[in-house]
C-alpha cells in the first residue's frame, strides 16, 4: 500500500467583539486564499462557512476583544485547543474602539444606549486577547494589512517565524518618498509612534497619521505630546487622537507628566 499523505494543518478563524473588518481582510486575499486553501484543512471559519469544526487547531487566528464574561470563557478554549494563537487587529490586539469604555462610566453607557439595559451583559472594560490567554503573535492595524496577514500564515506553514516590521509609519514615508505632513504642512501626526502596516496611507495624501495600527515597537508617547501641543493641538485634540482605534495600548504609555488631561 502506498504511503498516506500527511495531514494538512489545520486554521481557525475565531471572533469576538468586533466588526469582522479583519476577517474580511482574510477573504479578500482572494487568489491568495485559493491558493492557500489547498495547504491548508480551513476547519473554523464562520464568516466564509457555516461548517463548524472542532479542535485541535494548528494556527487559530482571533479577531475581536474580550467585553463579555462569556467572551473570557470561550478564549480560553480556543487557547487550549490552539497550537499558535495569533490576534488580528486592533480590537484583539488593544480592545479596539470598544476600549473608549475604559475611560468612563458602562453603566452609564448601558442605560443611555439600550432600552431595556437589564438584558444586556457586559464587563466593565473590553480588553485585548493578551490580557487573558498567552499569545505567540498581534498583528496590529484597523483592519490589518492582508500582506502582512498572508506572511503570518504562510511562516507558521513553512515553520518559521513571520517577518512583520515593528518599526514606524515615519520610515514607510521615507521609503515611498513621502515629505513629512508635519514638517513641510504644520500638519499634526501620529506617524513617529505608530506601528507600520498601512503604507504611509494618510500622509500619502496630506493627512496626518492617527494610528489605527497602534504603538510601534519602540514609542516614547511623552515626548510626541508635547510636539503635538507645539503643531497647535490643545488638550483636547490630543485625547481625541489618541482615543480612538487602540485608546487602551496609548493610554498605556501615557507617562511621565506629559499624558493630556481628559475633558470634563
């Protein structure tokens, strides 16, 4: 009898709290996707298929925070059935918008949002995949960058680890020839502290980077707020800009006396 062929790794695709937007990046891939579906056993994806499969999985992706008790649970499963676990982006990654929750009142919120809020159940804070099961890789962005998310998977395939850039959205300007907003415009931007993945995409056009991929790997945030205030933001205009897509993994690094004041 001839050899058995070996077992295709098997991918799950899991989310949580989120807007599927990084999901969708996924099947975007298209041709990619074809080509990648004949790699791998796709054994969990409900965004592509209603089939759903059971563990274990070689490479789980999760997209979405935790913002539920139930959430807290059911990551915890997929952890434990999970080879590599890898969070994809800026929800799964940093709580994501959801995380301006955070910084106020939920039962507030609760009662202001929902007719009946007694029926709804939710945590106090909506938080990143990390803060409840170890992770072996984010991959950051609001959504991520589908070339980034393609080497990711095909590194693990290939048994190495993905080469993702941890540097800023400044050195993407400056390979793709993109004058600074800030310095040629007076234009303020998150560029010098925001990981790279978009491609310099904002400033390419004049605009300002407001970090929807979240902190690079080496930030000092209490220096960047001050040269912010010196481009004509106030107070404010700072919170509001860093208050967004990844508010929590900001915050996080507001330090040092120079972290604006939230608005009353």
């Amino acid at each position: 009898m001839g050899a058995r062929e070996p077992a295709r790794p098997r991918l799950g695709v899991f989310k949580f709290a989120s807007c599927d937007g990084c999901q969708l990046t996924l099947l975007d891939c298209e041709d990619e996707l074809l080509a990648l579906a004949d790699r791998v056993d796709v054994t969990h994806f409900l965004e592509a298929s209603s089939v759903v499969g059971t563990g274990p999985y070689d490479l789980s992706l999760v997209e979405g925070s935790v913002t539920t008790a139930e959430d807290a649970e059911r990551i915890r499963s997929v952890r434990a059935a999970s080879r590599r676990l890898v969070t994809i982006g800026a929800c799964a990654t940093a709580g994501g918008v959801q995380a301006l929750r955070n910084f106020a009142d939920v039962e507030e919120f609760r009662e202001v949002v929902y007719a009946r809020p007694e029926y709804v159940e939710t945590l106090a804070t909506s938080t990143p995949i990390a803060a409840h099961v170890p992770v072996d890789l984010e991959l950051q962005g609001c959504p991520i960058d589908r070339g980034q998310l393609l080497e990711v998977i095909t590194a693990y395939l290939a048994g190495r680890r993905p080469d993702v850039p941890r540097h800023s959205v400044c050195f993407a300007c400056k390979r793709r020839g993109i004058p600074c907003v800030t310095v040629t415009r007076g234009t303020p931007c998150l560029g010098p502290v925001t990981h790279a993945g978009c491609g310099a995409l904002c400033p390419a056009y004049g605009r300002g980077c407001y970090g929807c991929f979240g902190p690079s790997a080496s930030v000092n945030l209490p220096a960047m707020i001050p040269l912010l205030r010196s481009d004509g933001m106030s107070d404010e205009d700072v919170l509001r800009l860093l208050r967004t897509f990844n508010a929590a993994k900001f915050a996080a690094l507001e330090d040092g006396g120079a972290s604006p004041e939230a608005p009353s």
